[in-house]
C-alpha cells in the first residue's frame, strides 16, 4: 500500500474499528502523524482550539488503524483500550499528586520527583503501560495471519488453489 492509499484508507475509516488493516496502512500513517503533529506543535501554538481538534481527529485514526492492525494477528483491539485506560488513570493520579506544578516551578526540587516517581502506583503503572505498549509495537510489526479470522478475511493474502498468495 502506497503513502497516500494508506492515508485515504485511514481517513475513509476514521471510527471503524472493525475488520483488518496491513502494515502499511498502519506504519504510512503513523508518519503522517508523526509529521503532522510536529508542524502542529509549531504553527498552531496560539491556537489551542483548532490544534486540540486536529490532534483528536488523528489520534482517533491512530486507535481504529492500530486495532484494526491487531486484528489482522488475530489480537482484540482491548489491547488499545487498556492502554489509553492506563495512560488516562496515570495522568490523573500523576495530577492529584502535585508532581506536575512541583517540577514547572522556577526551581524544581528533586526530591519531590523521587518521592513520587517512587510510588508504587507511579511505577506499577509505568510498567505496564511500558510492557502493554511494547505488546502491541511487537504485535504491529508481524505480519498479518494470511487465512480469514473473526475479524474478516486477509488484506494481503487471497487463497488461490488452496495456497495463499500475497495480493500486489
């Protein structure tokens, strides 16, 4: 799949979160997003609205790619929802804690950070966002299962003669 039929596929799709999606898709993507985001932290600044926006819209498109992608291994897309859950209940707790204006003072004490950094909480939930999210990198970058599973038929392979044969 080219640059642009990944990104139209994407966009065409942008809260389906059902049947498979092929590396490429997912990866072409993710570039764009990657791009995008960049460009928007620079141009938009000033324009929190219009930037918040955009980036919803994208990383709605991110979610249904990369669950979609997972179907293609055979994978639910609760890997996904775990963890934006995970990440979501982290940033609240990491909130709550005061971390955040004790380290965007003029001068921020370490000790502070250590404490918090250091609570079980904090890093229980790093690892298992670092370990969840690692999963689901390994799970993307794997090729797709060439025969039809519950989540629909390959978008790379057809069955020819009983052999499967990558589609160009």
């Amino acid at each position: 799949m080219s640059f642009s039929e990944s990104v139209k596929t994407v966009l065409s799709k942008l809260t389906d979160f059902k049947g498979r999606a092929r590396r490429s898709e997912l990866w072409w993507f993710w570039l764009l997003y990657a791009v995008v985001s960049v460009v928007l932290n620079l141009s938009l600044a000033g324009m929190q609205v219009v930037s918040s926006v955009v980036s919803m819209l994208l990383l709605l498109s991110i979610c249904s790619v990369t669950v979609r992608r997972l179907h293609d291994r055979g994978h639910g897309g609760w890997w996904v929802a775990a963890s934006i859950i995970i990440n979501i209940l982290y940033n609240i707790y990491m909130s709550s804690t005061g971390y955040l204006e004790a380290m965007t003072t003029v001068n921020p004490d370490p000790s502070i950070a250590v404490k918090i950094m250091s609570d079980p909480i904090v890093m229980t939930s790093m690892l298992l966002l670092f370990f969840l999210n690692i999963s689901i990198l390994v799970f993307c970058v794997m090729d797709g299962k060439p025969e039809e599973n519950k989540y629909g038929p390959s978008p790379k392979y057809i069955v020819n003669n009983g052999d499967f044969q990558e589609i160009k």
